[in-house]
C-alpha cells in the first residue's frame, strides 16, 4: 500500500485520551516486537494484551483494561488496515486486523 491508501490521524489540536492509551499500549508492544490485542470482556471494559495474537490467549500479557467508550473511540479513529497516527507529537505506524483468539473475535494492532 501506498501511504496515501493509509488511514491517518493527525490533529494540531489536542490528542484524545483513547489515543494516547492506544500509544502507550503500541510503545509497549514496539518494546517486546509485540502487537497489541484488544478484547471484550464484558459491556463495560475491554481487555489490552500484549503479546503474539497467532497463539494462546494464555500466551498473551495482559496489560490492562480500557473502558468501553474509549475502545469505541480507538475503533472510530482508526481503520483496517495501515493507519499512522501522531499522539502528542510522536507518529506511530501500524495495521489494524481482525481476529479471533479463545473463540473471541479481537481487535490486532501490530507496530509497522
């Protein structure tokens, strides 16, 4: 893909929060050469992993929850496929895929 074909956040304006989150979780999963898996874990939170989404849950690290809202916001601003995203002035490259994990389906960032 070019990176015009890329989905790309940028704002001059403050990043939102569910951003910033999903910045932390990317720099702990580009840390480990991991990707990083959210999950539903119920109608309130969602599950962030870090890990290989290939193998186990059980293999996963689990890194936290984020409040459903957020994930929906995660979800809005970014698309399948490669997105790029700049979060208080650090860009960050990445493919958003779909999977499913222990018979749950799971949303996959994995650092480009």
């Amino acid at each position: 893909m070019t990176p015009s074909n890329a989905a790309t956040y940028q704002s001059g304006a403050c990043t939102p929060e569910s951003l910033r989150a999903l910045a932390g979780y990317l720099e702990l999963a580009l840390d480990e050469g991991k990707s990083v898996v959210l999950m539903r874990i119920g109608t309130q939170v969602r599950n962030v992993y870090v890990g290989d989404p290939s193998g186990a849950l059980e293999d996963l690290t689990d890194s936290g929850v984020v409040d459903a809202f957020m994930a929906d916001e995660i979800l809005r601003l970014t698309s399948l496929g490669i997105n790029r995203i700049t979060a208080d002035g650090q860009q960050y490259r990445f493919v958003r895929s779909v999977r499913y994990i222990a018979d749950r389906q799971a949303v996959v960032f994995t650092p480009t």
